[in-house]
C-alpha cells in the first residue's frame, strides 16, 4: 500500500459481503497526507498531528496503513486506541 492507498474491509454489496477492497488513490489523502506527517512529525504542530489521527480515523484505524503506522512512532501524536 502507498500513502494514498485507502483500504476498506468488511464490506458488503448487493451480492453479499466482500472481504475487502482498496481504492488506489484518495484525493483526501493526496492533498492532506504529506503536509500532515512532516507538520507533526518534524514540526511538532498540533493541528498537523490531528490530520494525521483523523487521516488514520478515515482508514478505520487499519495498522497495516502507512498513515496508522506513522501515527504510532511519534511520540507526541495524539495517542489513538487501536483495535
């Protein structure tokens, strides 16, 4: 997955469900992602760590996306309660 990569799972259709899916690229993301993880991460500024935990939020906390992941390393990010 690249940073604009969204994955949705657990998802169901008019054919029943389906276990997962990814959209190759979020224009949200696209827009959002790198001014957000250079703003916390190397700027500390709290307004960036919060797109950031809302931009994981919108990947419904999914640990395997590069945006959760990168929330986690940084120490002064809000802190997020994963499943």
């Amino acid at each position: 997955m690249d940073r604009e990569t969204v994955f949705y799972q657990d998802l169901v259709n008019s054919k029943g469900p389906i276990e997962s899916q990814a959209m190759d690229s979020s224009d949200i993301f696209r827009q959002f992602y790198v001014a957000a993880a250079i703003g916390c991460k190397y700027n500390q500024d709290p307004k960036s760590c919060q797109t950031l935990a809302n931009l994981c939020v919108m990947q419904l906390y999914n640990e395997r996306t590069i945006v959760c992941r990168l929330l986690k390393t940084i120490p002064h990010a809000p802190k997020i309660y994963l499943p």
